[in-house]
C-alpha cells in the first residue's frame, strides 16, 4: 500500500472552489451540489441540512486515525480566529482526488449529532466552495440533526439510481468507456459512474468491502484481483466454455441451434480436449472417470439453465426475440471496472493503475460485445448463474430494473458513450 501512497502524493487535501469571476452561476458537479448551491444562497439553512441529511457527507480524516467507527475518529479542526473551533465535512461530488495520507469517511448527519465534540463550536458543509455554509452546533441545533436524521436518511434510496457527474468527468473516449463498463454496479450502488476522483462508501468503507467481499487485504491482492478480473478469470471457465459450443455451432449451421446438439457438443468437445491434453491431472479436469461423468452432467444441465434464463430475458425484453447470451465476459468485466475504482477508493491502486485497469476493461468489453445491451444481457446472465439459482429473485429483478433505466434514462452512460469509441 505504501508504494501506490508514494506515487499518488499531491497538495489538494481540502475543495478550493472559487465562485465565477465573471458573476454567473456555478455549474456544480451534481444534483446534490446544484441544490445546495440554490439553498445557500436563498440562506435557507434549514432545507440545506435536510439535503444532507438524505444524502450523508464525509469528514476529512488523517489516514492513520481511519475507522469503521465514527466515535474512534478525532475531527480535523481549525481555529476560526475568535476563539471557537470549526470542523468541516463535505458532500460527495465536492470531494478531491484521493490523497495518501488525508482520506475522507463517510457520516450521516445523525451520527455527527452524537459524536459531536462539545469543544468544536461550528460546523462548514464545503468549506470553500460556491455552496458552502455554517452552522453553530449548539445542543438544541444537534438534537434538529438528530431529528432530520431520523425523518430523512434512508439507506436504501442512496442506491438504484443513475448518478452522472457535470464536471471533472474523463473526455469522451477509452477512459470514460471503460467507467461506463461498470454502469450496473454504480447504478445498484448509487455511485457516480464517470468519476475517476474515488471516495466510494469512504475509505473505510473500500476496505472493508475488498476485504469482506473479495478477500482483497493488501494491495498485492488487489493487484491479483484485478488482474484476473480483466483476465475473465473469476468466473468459472465452464460457463463460456458451454456457450462457446454454441456459438460453433451456430457458425457452422446457423441458429436456432437444437439443444440435444448443443448438449452433445459440450460433452463431446469436452473429453476430446481432455483426451488430447493427457493425463487426469490436466488444470481444470476431474480426476476420475466418475467424476468426469458427474462434470459432464453439470455442463450438460447448464445448457437448459441458459436456456432458461434466455427465454426469460426476451420475455422482459432484456434479449431480442431471437437473441442470445455469446459470452458471460461482462460479469468479470463489469466488475473488473468497479474493482479498479475500489482499489483506488483504498488507496491500494495508484492514479496510473487506475486509469490502465479500467481502459483495459473497455477494450475488453468491445472485443466480446457489439453493443451496451448486449453488454448488459451478459452481465446479467453471469450475475444470476453466479448467485440466482432459477430462482429470479433480487439477484434478477435488480439488475433487469437497472438495465431498463440504463438503456432508457438520457442520462445513462449508455445512452451517453458509443459503445465503439
């Protein structure tokens, strides 16, 4: 970790944002900035927390005092210069490029009203920025945090939405490709998608996600993770092992393919490549005849289960009526972009692996697909023989909501960024 902190060290700890010399109105970075913009200067201080509230902010914090835990991290604070001390938060499109030795966390509102020390007298929401504003933190103004907390703040409407930066994006081309790969997360997760300045859930956050999710302890296996994801070595080779009987099939007679053919394909496909490999200790292969057996079998079932699935997909429109799944490649690459943002947000991945990792997952994405939609429909099937198990449940239905409004919203990088930049 230390080796990506070293590369990546720079001034911009805190926002420094000018208003427009020239008078006009600022263009602020998102939604959430644009109101609190309006709201600043209206001096409505009032609706201003209730934003913030809904939303959450981060508190800037020395990397080496960074913690889940709220109440374990002291407030960075600074004298105003009439006795009274001020610490300050900011809201999450306002955020700079990540620093190695200052990261940011995320609070609610709610839970600065608890923590909040007795000794630190105001509080500034974007400090130096066209929406900044203070507050005096007295006991009666806390409890008014608490309350909106409570009336507001709800995790679950953070996620399931399309969050498109104004300002600070990559220009058109590999780089914002290779973001818009990773649409289907930022979307289930309420991320901005074309942000490469990576703040995420917090600091704390990111690494607790890399290490609960994916194992992903230091940055060696950050490396590794990343490198298998752009690989497509995550998901079991198995399952494009299938389709890829099809698709050779379908090269040399055309579709519809018979599923007794395609079944037969697999299998035989399977222990030709096994016999000429030699050997039962060949990577990949049971070590048995049994086992083979019982292998085959699985792969055999697999073919109905994306048989399955595909029917259901053009039903929901997900697939043309005579479309088909080619490749599961976009469950990896998909998830190969986001991990190069996480890796960042942890401070495991350098500003230079960043960017690589993710227009790595761009090429990848337009050397297996022709098209965001069919991007997405491979996504998808990974994501559900991964965890849906023909039950299409959340692990469907979310990710069919998230590719209606992708392919629909104006706003969706999908509908932003041509496929084949």
């Amino acid at each position: 970790m230390q080796a990506a902190a070293e590369d990546d060290d720079h001034d911009e700890i805190f926002p420094d944002i000018p208003d427009p010399e020239d008078g006009s109105a600022w263009q602020a970075p998102a939604d959430l900035e644009e109101h609190l913009y309006e709201l600043a200067r209206a001096d409505d201080a009032h609706t201003y927390l209730r934003a913030i509230a809904v939303e959450g902010v981060y508190q800037p914090v020395s990397r080496a005092d960074a913690t889940l835990d709220p109440q374990k991290r002291p407030l960075l604070t600074v004298d105003a210069g009439d006795g009274r001390k001020v610490a300050q938060v900011y809201t999450a499109g306002l955020l700079p490029r990540p620093h190695p030795h200052v990261v940011y966390e995320f609070v609610t509102l709610g839970t600065l009203a608890q923590i909040w020390p007795d000794d630190v007298d105001v509080l500034v929401v974007n400090c130096r920025t066209p929406c900044e504003q203070y507050f005096l933190t007295t006991e009666d103004e806390r409890e008014v945090w608490a309350d909106l907390h409570r009336d507001h703040f709800r995790p679950s409407r953070l996620g399931d939405r399309i969050d498109t930066r104004r300002t600070g994006a990559p220009a058109p081309g590999p780089l914002l490709h290779g973001l818009a790969c990773g649409a289907h997360l930022c979307f289930a997760n309420g991320d901005a998608w074309n942000t490469l300045d990576w703040h995420g859930t917090g600091y704390s956050g990111e690494v607790e996600r890399l290490q609960e999710s994916w194992g992903v302890r230091t940055r060696d296996d950050w490396l590794g993770m990343q490198e298998r994801l752009l690989s497509r070595e995550v998901s079991p080779w198995y399952w494009d092992f299938v389709l890829d009987a099809r698709n050779s099939l379908a090269r040399e007679q055309g579709t519809p393919v018979d599923a007794g053919l395609w079944r037969r394909c697999v299998e035989v496909t399977l222990r030709n490549q096994l016999r000429k490999s030699g050997g039962p200790d060949t990577p990949h292969r049971p070590g048995d005849d049994a086992e083979l057996d019982a292998f085959v079998g699985v792969l055999r079932d697999l073919v109905g289960k994306v048989l399955r699935y595909e029917a259901r997909f053009r039903a929901d429109g997900l697939l043309a009526p005579d479309g088909l799944v080619r490749t599961v490649a976009a469950w990896d690459i998909g998830r190969a972009s986001k991990m190069a943002r996480w890796g960042r947000g942890s401070r495991h991945a350098t500003q230079a692996e960043l960017h690589r990792a993710v227009e790595r997952a761009g090429d990848a994405a337009r050397s297996a697909y022709s098209s965001w939609e069919e991007f997405s429909a491979g996504y998808i099937l990974g994501r559900c023989l991964h965890f849906d198990e023909e039950e299409f449940g959340e692990w469907y239905t979310d990710v069919l909501y998230a590719h209606r409004a992708l392919t629909t919203d104006p706003d969706s990088p999908w509908l932003t960024v041509p496929f084949h930049c």
